[in-house]
C-alpha cells in the first residue's frame, strides 16, 4: 500500500521554496501548454528534476538497523562498568571543559553529559580519546575542530579537560538464529533476517527517492503555472485555509503567522495561499487534458487505504470525518502527481 500525502498544506511546505523562482529552459516537444480563463501552464510534460541517487545500505547501517530493533524489542541491556576502562560502545558520563589557546570558548563546557562512544555525536577524535580511560580519572585530550565548523571555531586546535564519573556497558545480543526468530516473529536464520532487513532499507531508500522526485516535480510545475490575476474571493478563502493550518504552529512558536511562515518555508500566507490555487488549477487541467478520471473503484480503494493509514477501521467514518469532495479531491491531485513523475526528466545527483 502507498502512503500518500494527505493534507494539502504537507505538499504545499514543500512548493513555498519555489516562490519567485524562473522557468528553465526546454525542448520543443516539452512545451505542451495548457490554458483556463485564469492561468497558463507553459510545461508540464517533461519537467526536469533533480533527485539524489541513495546507495545500497553498508553491512553496517543493516546492523545498525537490527541494533535499532532490538532495543525497541527490549533485547539490549546496559550493566554499570566499575572493574574495566572505557571501551568503545559504552556510555559514558563526563564532565568536559575546552579551551583553544588557552582561552574557554563558549559551548565548550559541560557537566554531568552522557555520551555513546563511537557514536560519532561529538568533532572527531574526541569519543575516541576518552577510550582507555577508567572511572574517576581526569585527563586532556587533544583534537582539531572540522573545517566546515562554525567560524569561530573551524579549523582551530583545542584542548578538552575531562572528568570520568561513570561507565555503562551496552550488552548487545550476537545475531544468532534463535535471535532472529525472536526479532521476526517467525522462524528464519540470522542470513535470511539480515537478507530481509537490507532488503527493507533499500525499500526505504526507493520510497525516499520516489517521495523526492514527486515533491521536486510539484515545485516545478509551480514555476510554470502563470496567472495574471487571482480572483478576489477564491484567494481570500484560500488564504483562510493557509492560516487555519498553520496558526496552531506559529502560536506554539510564539510568532505571527506571516512570520513563522517565512521562517519555515520562506513564503507569506498570500504566496503560499497563490501557490495552492495555482496546484489546484493545475490539477484540474491536467486530469482533463490526459484523461486522468479517478472511477468508484479507484475512490473506495484510496478511501480503504487512506483509513488504514490513519488507524480507521471503518473507511465510512474516516469518509465523514473529512468529506468526500475533499478526499476526492486530494485523490485526484495524487493521481495527477504520479503521472507527472511518470512524464517527468529525473537527473540523478
């Protein structure tokens, strides 16, 4: 089952960066164009899209990801370490003070922090010096901040004083076949689990590239949506819509709504709202134009799925509690996204 968009304003966050961007240019038998009395669309066949290209998952993120199992299926246990030092995997909790040149920087002192080693959460060199070192020890360590740190910082040689309070062990269970059964639920071998779970991440990653180009396509059809003039009512009501979605979250940031919404996507409640009319004209062309038709079957399928997603057992009552115009709406609008991907020019990055 395809998990679709549901709300019109999760797609719209990602159409706002295209506010104000060009066109580019295309090939001739691209430049299919079509027209209503309020907007021309200049292209929408063969839209070109850049979409990352994700390698196959290393042996490495497998494992990571069956850790990640494991700890959610409560496998992983920790013990506290008193009779050895610090050894990579554990946990530690330290006290650290950094100076470069001599001087104390700020952010560069801490008490009490529990840190993972090889975790990699901290500049580099810097979990791997606490390695060796056993509870109640004080010590320095020597590393270099990255380049591409902040500016204050980048580049620089500092020197961390460290604490040792305590050490925790992370005990974690060798992927045995009795392990992987427990960790599928059904008799399988540790091969045919990690098979299963690496099979799952390239899943994952075909679902992202997918998720992108559909996101990437709807930001470029935007740039070739022109309208000379919005009509008065249908822009005020969309705007309307775009403040009924997004107050909540500008009030829990302590913001007006103009304001959050050029933080967080980069577009006023206008712009956004032009931009959602625009995406709504658009679909409407083009399901006419390409004889997109969303049949019965098609909406009870969708309504099903659109239920289960949301955890309804009854697609009736999920059916009631958004309307039918508007999931017949947003059914359309997905089926004119993915044929717009289907049409579209993807160059991997």
């Amino acid at each position: 089952m395809k998990k679709r968009v549901f709300a019109f304003a999760m797609i719209l966050c990602l159409l706002a960066a295209c506010a104000g961007c060009a066109g580019k240019k295309v090939k001739k038998e691209d430049t299919k164009q079509l027209s209503n009395e309020f907007m021309t669309i200049t292209q929408y066949i063969g839209l070109e899209v850049q979409v990352t290209e994700l390698p196959d998952p290393t042996d490495e993120e497998v494992m990571k990801s069956i850790y990640n199992t494991m700890q959610t299926k409560g496998m992983i246990t920790t013990e506290k370490v008193t009779d050895r030092p610090v050894k990579n995997g554990d946990v530690v909790t330290i006290d650290y003070l950094g100076k470069v040149d001599g001087v104390a920087f700020e952010g560069g002192t801490d008490e009490g922090v529990q840190l993972e080693i090889g975790s990699n959460s901290f500049i580099p060199g810097f979990e791997s010096s606490i390695i060796g070192h056993s509870i109640g020890e004080e010590f320095d360590i020597n590393v270099t901040f990255p380049t591409e740190y902040t500016e204050e910082l980048a580049g620089k040689d500092a020197v961390f004083t460290i604490k040792l309070h305590a050490i925790t062990g992370i005990n974690v269970p060798e992927l045995t076949d009795d392990v992987a059964t427990q960790l599928a639920g059904k008799t399988m071998t540790a091969t045919e689990y990690m098979a299963q779970e690496r099979a799952a991440l390239i899943e994952s990653n075909r679902l992202t590239v997918e998720s992108e180009k559909t996101q990437l396509v709807w930001r470029e059809l935007i740039t070739h949506c022109l309208v000379d003039e919005f009509p008065e009512d249908v822009l005020q009501a969309k705007i309307e819509d775009v403040k009924a979605q997004y107050e909540y979250g500008a009030s829990l940031a302590g913001m007006e709504l103009d304001a959050y919404l050029q933080y967080v996507y980069g577009i006023s409640s206008a712009e956004m709202a032009k931009d959602l009319i625009k995406q709504e004209y658009a679909v409407k062309l083009i399901a006419e134009e390409e004889g997109i038709i969303i049949t019965a079957e098609d909406y009870d399928r969708e309504l099903a799925e659109y239920a289960e997603q949301y955890g309804y057992e009854d697609p009736k009552a999920f059916e009631e509690l958004v309307g039918r115009t508007e999931l017949e709406r947003i059914i359309q609008q997905n089926a004119v996204g993915e044929w717009l991907v289907a049409n579209c020019k993807p160059i991997k990055k």
